[in-house]
C-alpha cells in the first residue's frame, strides 16, 4: 500500500481554543534510503521521503470536501468543525486526520503521524 502524510496549510481557532478550521496538505511518498550531508560528511539516512503532493482527485473518499488553494496554486484540502467535533488541541486533530486517511483502503498514514 501507499504510504501517505500530510501536513497543515493552516488552522483556527475560536477564542477559547476551539478548533474551527483547518487547511491539509495531502502527500504520497516511500521510505527510502540516501546520502544526506551532515555538517562535514556524508552519511547514509533512511527516512520517509514525500513524493508527490496528492490533489483531490487522489483522494475519492475527500470528493465532498471544500478546496482551498495558495498562491502557487497548490490544493489543500479544507475541514470544519462539522467534520471533526469539538476539539481544542492539535494532538486530537492528527487522530482525526489519521482516521480519515484510513478510510482510503489504497493508502497508509506514516508511522510517524499515528
């Protein structure tokens, strides 16, 4: 299966820290390994590496969701309040992201975003 993350565009919140909004960036990619530069060597690094950044039309099961772009033109993926209840801390909107990549039976969350 295809590994996938994601990253926030952006997110708000009410006054008391509710969260109301949020803009996602969906991404594909593989655990790879490749030489990085460390200060003054090279070193062989294994690592998840993003691939492609996933679209929409990547994404059937997010067909009903509202899209926002940035200036460069690139889509994210918008979620509201109605989507994911009453939360007040990030922690509890990665497992919400989480649970909504899991309903894509083609693709993975990352270890690293469970």
């Amino acid at each position: 299966m295809t590994q996938t993350s994601y990253k926030f565009w952006y997110h708000r919140q009410e006054d008391d820290g509710t969260f109301v909004k949020c803009a996602v960036a969906f991404y594909e990619g593989e655990v790879s390994t490749k030489d990085e530069h460390d200060l003054d060597e090279i070193k062989s690094v294994t690592r998840y590496r993003r691939t492609k950044k996933l679209n929409k039309q990547d994404l059937p099961h997010f067909e009903n969701k509202e899209v926002e772009k940035d200036s460069a033109g690139n889509e994210y993926i918008v979620f509201t309040s109605e989507d994911f209840g009453e939360i007040t801390n990030e922690k509890d909107l990665v497992k919400f992201l989480n649970k909504e990549l899991m309903k894509d039976k083609t693709r993975i969350p990352i270890t690293e975003q469970l």
